[in-house]
C-alpha cells in the first residue's frame, strides 16, 4: 500500500516541476524580449527598455592592428626606428640610475638584488629552502571572458 502512495506522490511532484519548469518560467522570460524582437526585426531604434536594436559588429583591427597602433606613435602609417626603440628606451633609462649613459651590473641587476635582500628574511647572506620558496614568480590566474551582470527580472528566482 505504501508503494502506491510513494508512486502517487512522485508523480504529483514531477507534474508540479514540469508544470514550472515549461508553464511557468519560460512564458515569463520570453514576454520582456518581445518588444526588444520588434524592434530589431524592424529596424527600429531600441526600445525603452535600452536593449540596443542590432547587435553590435566587432571591429576588423586584429591583435597586429592594435600592436602596430601601439608602435606608430605620430599615426603616419609607419613605424620609424625612432619609435620603434621608444619603449626600450624607457626600460633602459629606468635601469640607469645614476644617469651616465651606461649600465653596470648592479643598475642592471636592481631588481634581483632587491628580491634577494627581501626573500634573505635571516640576513645570513644565503636563502635557506622556504627562504628560496618566496621568489618564485606569482602566476595570474586564466583570465575569463567578462560576463554581463545580471539584471533584475532576469536569472534564476528562488
């Protein structure tokens, strides 16, 4: 007898769930588009809900566009010696400390003398292990794509 009220139960349960899952929700979701459907099947500016009409193109520059842009300072269409060694020479002057034109081992060496005397917690001269640990190079974790915030109305309701 049990088994019978168990079965009738599950089945009451799976209705209600399909009931919400197909009745329910997806009629819901899909009235606020409408307008936003028109208007782009039309050509019609955006509605005023502020969803854009079409959507918007990518642009053609690829990744060598956007870095030859970076280089071609005066936007002549070519990028001279001049600008191309422009950014070199900013590395080169921000290692040149004292300014003589000339780099020594220790200008050019700054940084790893400096992350030595940091990671050398015991100012012994030498890194133990767990000394030698702390210079290892922080890795970024993989960039994901950026997702649009959710807007009121839409997601998931509880």
């Amino acid at each position: 007898m049990w088994r019978w009220i168990a079965g009738g139960a599950g089945v009451v349960l799976a209705a209600i769930a399909a009931w919400l899952l197909i009745g329910g929700r997806s009629r819901s979701d899909a009235q606020p588009l409408l307008p936003a459907m028109q208007a782009q099947a039309t050509n019609a500016p955006a509605a005023a809900d502020g969803l854009p009409a079409t959507v918007p193109e990518a642009t053609e520059r690829t990744r060598e566009q956007k870095r030859f842009d970076r280089y071609d300072k005066d936007r002549n269409g070519a990028v001279t010696r001049d600008e191309y060694l422009a950014q070199r020479r900013k590395a080169y002057a921000k290692l040149d400390t004292n300014h003589d034109g000339v780099l020594s081992f220790e200008e050019y060496a700054v940084k790893a003398t400096a992350k030595f005397a940091a990671a050398d917690a015991d100012r012994s001269g030498a890194m133990n292990a767990a000394e030698f640990a702390t210079t290892a190079v922080k890795r970024k974790p993989a960039r994901r794509a950026p997702c649009p915030p959710v807007q009121a109305g839409q997601g998931d309701e509880s």
